[in-house]
C-alpha cells in the first residue's frame, strides 16, 4: 500500500493525500459530519437539500457557471448527504488539482442557496421520495428503521425525508444548517491519484488554510482520541436505541407488486464499537460470503426461493442495524422468513464451524488491498476511517483485526446481537395476510 | 483537451482452437481481473426459449465436473475476490478480480466453467425459481418494466426486442436439456474470449492461458443472427397504467451498431443532449444524471419540467437503440416534455452546436473514457466488451474517432436518427387503488 500523507490544519481541516501514479487522475472526497441524523426536528431531508444545493449558486458564480467550470473540463461532481455524513465527490485528471479545489472551497463554503434552485431541488426530492414510497426494497429498510428507534431518535426518520418534512424545509433551515454544520472544524479532504503528497496537501492547505467558518456557537465537547472526532462540534452522542423487547412484526402493503421485500432487522452497533470485527465475521458467515452465506445457501442455493438472500451491518456514529433481507415472490413469504430465521437461530444456538470461520476470516482480510485499487476507493476508504476516528492506518489494520477474531468471539456476537426474540419483521410488498407472518 | 487515451500495452492473440486471448499489464495494485466472454446473448434466442442464455449463466455457477458447486465462488472470495458474470443483448461473461497469486487458479476455474459444467434436473429446478423471481423483482420497478415496453415496441424483427431475462411462460418450460445443449453449442473457444488485466508478466499469462485452455477442443461456429430490422416508417406509440410514484416517459430511436462509423457522431451529439456518455456498461452506469450544463438538464430540470432524465447508449454488434428516459415532475404532462425534446433534436438537426458545446462533448466524453477503464477490472471489461460487439482496437480508437467529429457530422446524425417518424414514445402513468403512503411512522404495525 503507497505511503499515505495526512495534515489537521490550524482550523481544524483533515487533508489526506494517497499517491498512486498508475493513471493520470485524481479522485477527492470531501467529507462533513452533516448527514441525515442531524437534520432538525421534523425537517427531515434537509442534509439532503443542502447537498443537492451546494453547486447551484456559490459566491459570486451562479449555478451555470460552477457547472461550466466543471463540465469544460470533464469533472464528474457529486454530492449527497447519508446518515452520518454529507460528501462531496470528484474525479478529474490531475492536471485540473488546483483549479478544482478552489471551486471546492468555494460551494463547502459560500453556498448561496438561491430561491429558484430550493424550489427546484425541493420539486426533484419529492418526486424520487414518491418513487422510494412504491419501491418494496426501501419501504422495507425505513419500516425497520421506523421500528427499531424511537421517536426523536435522529436514525429514525428517512434519510432524504417525507413528503410533509420536506415541504416545512424553508431557506433559513438550509442555511441554518450549512452555517452549523459544514465548518472547517472537522471537514475532511481525502485525495487519491496522481500527484505527489506533499505538494498535493501544501496545496491544499493553501486554499483551505484561510477558510474561517468559526468554531460555532457551541462549545468543543471534550477531547477524545483519536483528534479528528474531537474536532466536531459538540453534541450529544447518538443515543443507543431501546431493544425491541419482542419480535415486532410490519406489513407495509403496496398495490401492483409482483414481489415481496422481507426485512429482519436487529439492534446492530457502532463503527467504533470493539465488536465490530467479530460481527464483520458473523455477518459474512450469515449473509455475504460467497453466494449470501447461510441464508443465500439456504433460501436461494438449497430451496430456490429469492434472487436475492444476505444480511448486511450498518455501523455508523451510533447503533445501526443489523439487517438480513430477501425478496421473493408473495406465495413464497411464509416459507422464506421459516428459513430465514431458522437459519439464524441455528447460528445463535450451534455457533458457526471452524471451516466457515477460516472462510470468512480469510476473505475479509484478502480482500482489503483489493477494494484499495482504484482512486475513487482509495479516497473514500481513507475519508471513511478518519470520520470515524478510527485513524489512517485503519485500513493496514483491518486485515489483523480481522484475523484475530476467535470463534467464541463471533457465536457470542451472534448471540448478543441475532436476537430473535427482540427485533423487527417486515414484509413489504403485495397485500397479503397477517398470517403469514405469524 | 487532447486525446490522452495513452496505447496500453496489449497483447492479443488467438489460439490454435480459436480462443481470442487479450492481456493487458497492470502493475497499479498487486491484483487482476479475469474476464472469460462468449459471443452468445439474448440476440441468440429464439421465441419459447428467451431468457435461456441468462439462465445458463447462472447454471454455470453451480459447479463443474472438477470443482464442486460451492468451491466456485468460494474460491474466489479466498483470494481476497470479488466476482460476478452478466448476459445481455450480444455477450455472457464471467469475471474474478483476485489477488495476483490467485491468477494461475481462476484460469483453471474459467476453463473448466468453459468445458464440464454440472447440469443436475434438481439445480436446474431450483435455479427456474431464483430465475422467475429475478424477473419478478425487475417487474416491481415501474421504470425497468417501462423500458422492456418500449424496446418490444421499438423493435418488431431483431431478437434485441426481447428482455434477457426471458419471458415468464418460456422460463416455466425450458428444460434441463435445453439448456445443456445451449451451454454446449456456444461454449467452445472459438465462440469465447480470455482477457486478463493486472499485475502480471504478459508471456508469462499466455503461457497460463494456453496450458489452460490449449487442449480444448474446437467447436462448431455460432450461427449468426440474420434478421435485421427493417426501416421504422412512422412514430409507435405506447400508454401503460401501474401502480406508480411518478409519470415515467420513455423514448427510443434506432441507434447504429458499435462499429459503424456513425457511432463517433452519436457519441457526441449525445454528449450535448446530456454530457459525455459512458461507454463502459458495466460501471459506467452508476446513475449518474446528465451533466449540469448539458442542453437536456436545462431543457427538462432547469425548465422545471423534469426530476430526472437519462440517456442511453449500448454498444452493440447489429443496430439497438438509443434512448431517453424522463421523470416528469408532479403535475406536469408528459406531452410538455416530449415537446422539449423534440425542440432539443431539431436544433441538433438544424445545427444549431456551438464550438463550445462541441469541445465540451468531446472533452466529457474523453475523461469518462480514460476514468472508466482505469482499474484492473474496468479495463478488463472494456477490451472483452468491444471485442465482443467489434474489436478490442475500437475501444482505443474512439477518442480519436470522438475527436475527429465535425457539428456537421452531429446535425446530419440528428436529421438521420431524430426525425419523429423514427421514434417510440412510451408514457407510463401512475394507476390502480391508491396505497396508503409508507410514512416511516408505526402505521400498520401489528404485534405477535
């Protein structure tokens, strides 16, 4: 793996630079801790809206010409706000660096929020969140999301928001929002490709150096290590949510279906969470290894019922869930969610084989330097692991970390986390009986 | 800009059995990626076996004569892989992206995917159920089901006009054997080609490739499709009602194969429409809008018509479509924004292209080009791809195939292809009983 350079400036900006002279391109990724869990109060949608905002109107430039500027040039740009975080993605040829991030600096940083575009934008969010409320695979994973946190909780609500949310967003909440939350303090640029690093932070650091979006208003919250999350402003940690108690079961119905999404979703963990190897090995034992673990052997390979069978975590600032999904054909739901869970009761009460945890075991950590290869990868693993204060040599780490997880390990994730008796059933999809969850 | 498509170093030979083996040396990261392609797609079925060559793909993971049905994929993921294969209109294809010492065994998994697959009656049974749902899944989506209508309606001759996937009453039939003599027909080396890309020494791999596959014997050649598609003589139009969140519209026009020397002039008059195309299939289309100061994103978005709009283009070896798929904004109709473009097309076909615009195009496209086959697998992809649909040389010479384009050649491209006699308009409106919204509150929920 190329050496990796990283800088935190005076104001509180992370720079990361990864050389990899193969091609002549760079990719950025520049990272905010503005996703979707910080939208205020019954204005979900906004991390969204202010991310599909940024390049329509920055400074002096209208949106027509930040778009000139990068469409001259051949500059594929991005942005889009997820749970944790909002990010904003590039890939140029490398003789554009510069150029590129002063207009970087410029949209994270003066955003005009012009009127016209909020109408426009707020039109676009509304039409892809009538597509999402028809499509069976999102109802499933918001109706788990809608179950397993608590009202208030900032996982709970959909991430680009609902119809009512959205329309309450007003001017002021976007740039109330941008105001707090894409600061200096925090920011992360994480640059892979063609360049050498020293010059490619020095650089940098030029142009972001003198951005002073000040501290906020709120006090830093109490320094914690590594240095990159105490650098955010201060705010209250994601609450874990409350165990489920039962296994709470949802039907969402959607007329015209040809096929069922089924979600069982269960109280996961955090990114920083010292289980999280061994839940990466379960998980890959579960539902991803090869053609979607135990549950893809059991409901697609051995019964032949779904297309699709596999679990996936999702481990952010807080408690995320912990999910296993199939999509089947209607008549096929009961059978489905038989296997499904009793497949994941096999794993919680006989622990999984010492075959299947060398497996696993051996692929994760193989497959790290792979998933480095290409520049857009590379930017975002590193943004990702600086995000999370997890350091920059998370990933030359992960591989061990992986490779030291034991078999007790995972059948003890397994049974803290695969709780059969306390999570969350949804089927969305054609109407059906209630029966058929029972 | 100037062309910066630097030659790579390639090495490309056939073999005494026919095998086309293209290499390509990468030594960026200590992986590679092997693609293993047969010149066999949905253009080789025939009405009451559609969806065959898909469903053979799938077959051909389930294990071969000398590695059992759950080691092919598990492989792979041990070599720190990833792995995938997907049929289309013209190729089957199966590729691993591994660590390099991995290289000699997915050689060896490719050639006996090539020779000794396992066809078990209780895997074919199982695999007809995972096939119908994958189907079934695709169906959910109103846009995809849209565009399969559109393309049925669009073509009336060539076997492009039905979906890879098959149709429902021909998936229920097919048979063990059906399938099995599809898979030996147009399995052979002279019907396939090997490309590896990565972190490997060039005669070194060839001489891999032809321990490999050297010994396997040659078949008989792939009957080649001879339909082709007569002349469209006047607009087709088509109207669906589903359950839906939005009105979709979809419009296609015939579009020239890969290796027809209009597809330069297409490239770029797509490139204004909406930004520089892709023409990498495989990850190239990541969804990605049109480019924000392309002529279409002011005509639909900015002209507040449209949430998003879309362009297509398909290499392909015989004539397929080009197509535009809109997503129209609450309350507007359809009609508005089939009018926006048709004003779009004949400013093209006047040629009303500014140099800039046509630099612009040019520059888009040349960027994507490089970007999109810049890792191991992307650039595996990209020379198997075309040398499937035409040659593997065509891939590195359209930037200046691209370059050479003159807005003369756009308009006259536009007047030829554009015209409304040549075009199918499809619109699919939202229908059915109204389903209550899916707000994330604890609606509908029942305890057990």
């Amino acid at each position: 793996m190329s050496a990796v350079a990283r800088t935190r400036l005076d104001n509180g900006v992370v720079l990361i630079a990864r050389p990899n002279r193969a091609a002549k391109s760079v990719a950025i990724q520049m990272v905010f801790e503005a996703g979707a869990a910080f939208d205020p109060a019954s204005k979900a949608g906004t991390a969204a809206l202010v991310a599909g905002l940024l390049d329509r109107g920055a400074g002096t430039l209208s949106a027509a010409e930040i778009a000139a500027t990068f469409d001259d040039l051949g500059i594929a740009y991005g942005a889009g706000a997820g749970r944790d975080s909002l990010e904003i993605t590039l890939r140029l040829l490398s003789e554009h660096l510069p150029g590129v991030l002063e207009r970087l600096r410029l949209i994270v940083s003066e955003p005009t929020f012009p009127e016209a575009e909020i109408g426009r934008e707020k039109g676009r969010l509304l039409t892809a969140i009538a597509e999402r409320d028809q499509n069976t695979a999102a109802v499933a994973e918001m109706a788990v999301q809608a179950t397993l946190y608590p009202s208030g909780h900032p996982y709970r609500s959909p991430r680009l928001g609902s119809r009512d949310s959205v329309q309450r967003i007003e001017r002021s909440d976007l740039t109330a929002f941008h105001k707090s939350h894409l600061r200096p303090s925090g920011a992360i640029v994480s640059m892979a490709g063609d360049f050498d690093p020293a010059r490619a932070i020095g650089l940098a650091a030029n142009i972001f150096g003198a951005w002073n979006g000040g501290p906020g208003q709120s006090a830093r919250r109490a320094v914690r290590t590594p240095e990159a999350a105490s650098d955010r402003a201060a705010r209250p940690p994601i609450p874990d949510p409350p165990a489920p108690g039962r296994m709470i079961s949802v039907v969402r119905p959607i007329a015209g279906k040809t096929q069922a999404d089924i979600a069982l979703g269960f109280r996961g963990l955090a990114r920083r969470s010292p289980d999280l190897p061994a839940v990466l090995v379960l998980d890959s034992i579960l539902g991803e290894f090869s053609l979607g673990g135990r549950l893809g052997k059991a409901i697609r390979e051995r019964a032949g019922l779904a297309y699709y069978a596999y679990s996936h975590v999702t481990a952010g600032l807080g408690v995320g869930p912990f999910v296993a999904r199939a999509g089947v054909a209607p008549e096929r739901v009961r059978r489905a969610l038989e296997l499904m869970r009793g497949t994941i009761a096999q794993v919680v009460r006989r622990g999984v084989s010492p075959s299947e945890l060398r497996d696993s075991k051996q692929a994760l950590s193989a497959a790290v330097p792979r998933r480095m290869e290409t520049n857009p990868d590379a930017a975002e693993i590193l943004a990702d692991a600086e995000f999370y204060g997890l350091g920059i040599d998370y990933p030359r780490h992960l591989p061990e970390l992986i490779r030291a997880v034991t078999r007790s390990q995972v059948e003890e994730a397994a049974r803290k986390y695969l709780t059969l008796k306390s999570c969350v059933l949804v089927v969305a999809g054609p109407a059906m009986d209630k029966e058929t969850l029972a | 800009m100037t062309a910066r498509a630097r030659r790579a170093s390639v090495v490309a030979t056939r073999l005494s059995n026919g095998l086309t083996v293209i290499l390509r040396e990468m030594r960026q990261a200590p992986v590679v990626s092997v693609w293993c392609w047969y010149r066999v797609g949905s253009r080789d079925e025939r009405p009451g076996f559609t969806g065959i060559s898909h469903w053979v793909e799938h077959m051909n993971f389930k294990g071969t004569r000398r590695i059992p049905k759950d080691e092919v994929t598990r492989r792979v993921e041990l070599a720190g892989g990833t792995w995938n294969g997907y049929t289309w209109l013209d190729v089957t294809t199966y590729y691993e992206t591994v660590q390099s010492d991995a290289f000699d065994e997915m050689l060896r998994l490719e050639a006996s995917r090539m020779t000794e697959c396992v066809y078990s009656t209780t895997e074919v049974e199982r695999e007809r159920n995972v096939v119908i749902s994958e189907l079934q899944g695709g169906e959910n989506d109103p846009r995809s089901f849209l565009e399969k209508e559109v393309t049925g309606t669009a073509l009336q001759a060539h076997p492009y006009r039905w979906p890879t996937i098959g149709y429902l009453s021909d998936l229920r039939v097919i048979t063990r054997d059906d399938l099995y003599a599809h898979y030996r027909r147009y399995y052979v080396p002279n019907n396939a080609i090997l490309i590896a890309a990565g972190d490997f020494e060039s005669r070194t791999a060839l001489r891999l490739v032809r321990r490999h596959f050297g010994k396997i014997r040659r078949g008989e050649d792939a009957p080649p499709v001879r339909t082709i598609e007569p002349a469209q003589r006047g607009e087709r139009r088509l109207t669906i009602r589903r359950p839906s969140g939005a009105v979709y519209l979809d419009l296609a026009m015939h579009a020239p194969a890969a290796a027809d020397p209009e597809f330069a002039a297409f490239l770029v008059a797509d490139g204004v429409l909406a930004g520089g195309p892709t023409v990498n299939v495989w990850s190239g289309q990541d969804g990605r809008g049109p480019s924000k100061s392309s002529r279409l994103y002011r005509a639909l978005i900015e002209g507040n018509l449209a949430g998003q709009v879309s362009t297509q283009i398909v290499p392909t070896r015989h004539p397929y479509l080009y197509r535009v798929a809109v997503t129209a904004n609450e309350g507007v109709e359809p009609g508005r924004i089939e009018e926006a473009l048709s004003e779009e097309f004949e400013r093209l076909a006047r040629g009303d292209i500014a140099e800039r615009d046509l630099e612009r195009a040019k520059t888009q496209f040349l960027a994507r080009h490089a970007l999109e086959s810049e890792s191991t697998t992307d650039a595996a992809h990209q020379l198997g791809f075309f040398e499937t649909v035409a040659s593997h040389r065509l891939f590195f010479d359209l930037p200046r195939r691209v370059e050479a384009v003159t807005a003369a050649d756009v308009a006259a491209f536009a007047r030829r292809r554009f015209d409304r006699d040549q075009r199918t308009v499809g619109v699919l409106r939202p229908s059915g009983p109204l389903t209550a919204p899916a707000g994330p509150a604890g609606h509908g929920v029942t305890r057990s």
